[in-house]
C-alpha cells in the first residue's frame, strides 16, 4: 500500500479529532486574554463577530463553510448569526457558507477518500447509491429539510459514490434554507424575552421533520424499503 492511500484511510478519523483540536485551540487563543466582563457568551461573542460589519459578514460566510466542513452543525452558526445579524441575513449567510462546506466536503470525498470509502464501507456507498437512483436532488433536499445523519459525513460519501454531483449538492443547499430559518429566527428572538418564537420554532421543526420525509418517501425508488435504509446505511449490512 502506497503512502497516500496510507493518508487517505488515515485522514477520515482524523478529521474529528483534529478539528476538535482546532476549536481548542481557537477558544483559547480567543479567550485567553478576555477578563472576567467578558465572561457572558452574548458578550464574548459580540466582541469578536458582531462589531466588524460587511467585513463580519464576508468572514462569518468563510467560518461556515470551513465549520461545516469541520462537523460543525449549521444549526448552531444559523442561531449565532441571528442574533447579530437579523433572520433573513443569517440565512442566506449561512445557507452560502453551507452550500461551500458542502462542495469542500463533496470534493474530499471524490478526490482524496474515495478509496478509502470503497474499500471500507462498500455497502453504504452501494446503498446511497440505490437510494438516488430516482431522483438525486429530490432524495437530498428531503434529507436536508429533514434533517437525518451526519451532514459532512454524507457529503463526503456522497462525494465517493456514484451519485450526480451537483443535483446532490442544488438538492442539498436549497434544503439547508428552513432548517436555517428556523434557527436564525430563534438566535434574533434570544435578543427579546418573548416565548412565542420558541413554541413557534418546535411546531416548524415538527412541520419540516413530516415535510423532509414526505419528499423523501415521495422520491425514494420503488423497491426500497425502510428496513433496507437501516441494514443499508446504519448497519451497513446487506
């Protein structure tokens, strides 16, 4: 085995674990020198994000898509973004930043870890496979609304696989846009005490939740069933 391919099945597990290394790092070098009236998020956060406008938001738009990249859920970034920079701004902020840490994770998994992924998880990929064989864009934006599984995992496997490109990644993007609505929604109501976007919130998840599974359903070929789904790619057993 070649040294690169030796890097390739390396670097999938290593992602994690040096990503996490990454935040530590950046949380210390954030907050090392930050005294104790920074001590709040809402304050810490507005420090180092909210004061820095357009160039904020050009920056803000890079972290999601390097974050997103890195395992880090858009819901969060949608919730941080909403509350410094409105609903719809933070939407189609992070919904850009996603659709970029989409296609970084996309790319990584056809250039530098398809091997990797069909050496060693051969039924998942051919499962994935099958699952898209309908309709690519319409299986992903169902996914996405929904939202179900590891988002960078099964970019990057969906990368691997044979699975149109970009009608998973059009799919994936537009999907991304409620979930981060909702999120973005609920960072700018945190700047109030009033409940109502909160109860509102867990009534639009549930409504997304039975939307992203109608469309899957809808899409899905005829011969898969849900017990296929589980063995297939939870198991990822025949």
């Amino acid at each position: 085995m070649t040294l690169m391919n030796n890097a390739r099945i390396f670097f999938p597990p290593a992602l994690r674990a040096g990503s996490l290394f990454l935040f530590c790092a950046v949380l210390y070098l954030l907050f090392r020198n930050v005294g104790v009236e920074y001590s709040s998020f809402a304050v810490i956060t507005e420090h180092y994000i909210g004061r820095f406008g357009m160039r904020g938001l050009s920056a803000y738009f890079l972290l999601s898509g390097v974050a997103t990249f890195f395992f880090v859920p858009r819901q969060l970034l949608s919730l941080v973004a909403g509350y410094f920079y409105g609903t719809l701004p933070a939407v189609f902020i992070v919904s850009l930043g996603a659709g970029l840490g989409c296609l970084l994770s996309m790319g990584y998994g056809n250039f530098l870890a398809k091997n990797f992924f069909q050496k060693n998880m051969k039924t998942r990929m051919q499962c994935l496979e099958h699952i898209f064989t309908k309709s690519t864009f319409g299986i992903a934006l169902g996914i996405r609304i929904m939202p179900v599984g590891s988002n960078t995992f099964l970019n990057m496997l969906a990368g691997a696989a044979k699975i149109p490109f970009w009608r998973f990644w059009a799919g994936s993007v537009i999907g991304y846009i409620p979930q981060n609505y909702l999120f973005a929604l609920l960072g700018n109501a945190g700047k109030t005490e009033n409940t109502l976007p909160l109860v509102q919130s867990v009534f639009f998840y549930a409504v997304l939740f039975c939307a992203g599974f109608l469309i899957v359903k809808k899409n899905l070929p005829g011969h898969i069933t849900l017990k296929y789904l589980y063995d297939g790619i939870v198991r990822g057993k025949e």
